[in-house]
C-alpha cells in the first residue's frame, strides 16, 4: 500500500468517527508499515469494523488483517504492541 491509499484510510475512519483525529507522527509511523499492507485488505476491515461498531478499529487490527498473509497474529502482535506504546508516549 502506497501512503496515498493510506491517507484514504485514516480519512475514512476520521469522517465515520468524529473522535477520531488523524496526526501526522501517526501517518509517519504507519506509513513504515504500509508497503507490506494489502489496501483491498485493509479498507475491507475498516468497512467490516465499522458495520459492527461505534469505536473506530485500532491501526494494529487493520494491519493485523492486512499483513495476515505474510506474518501469523502472535509474531504480528508481539512487534506491533511494544512499538505503538512507545509512540503513544512520544505523543503525548
């Protein structure tokens, strides 16, 4: 996925979840991420989640369903929750 289909994400989560804000050190961040993520995937999980709930999905679970092919969800999650703490602290 280019940063373009990316962007196309966020704002899609940004207008159905109003508290949803879109950041620029988040785009910067997952924007590493995003070569190895599958748009079709990802925009797929993002319309599934928002049929199924008033909370916008986490960026760890978009690319957890659009890297599944390539990583298995223990391998994924573990890299993934150490890394977002980090920069949920850096933000703030």
């Amino acid at each position: 996925m280019n940063k373009t289909e990316m962007l196309k994400l966020f704002v899609l989560i940004e207008r159905v979840y109003p508290g949803f804000r879109i950041k620029n050190e988040i785009v910067h961040y997952y924007f590493g991420l995003c070569p190895d993520m599958d748009f079709k995937q990802a925009m797929d999980c993002i319309k599934d989640h928002i049929r199924r709930s008033p909370y916008p999905p986490s960026i760890q679970y978009i690319a957890a369903k659009s890297l599944e092919h390539k990583y298995t969800p223990a391998s994924f999650e573990a890299c993934t929750w150490h890394e977002e703490y980090i920069l949920t602290n850096d933000i703030s």
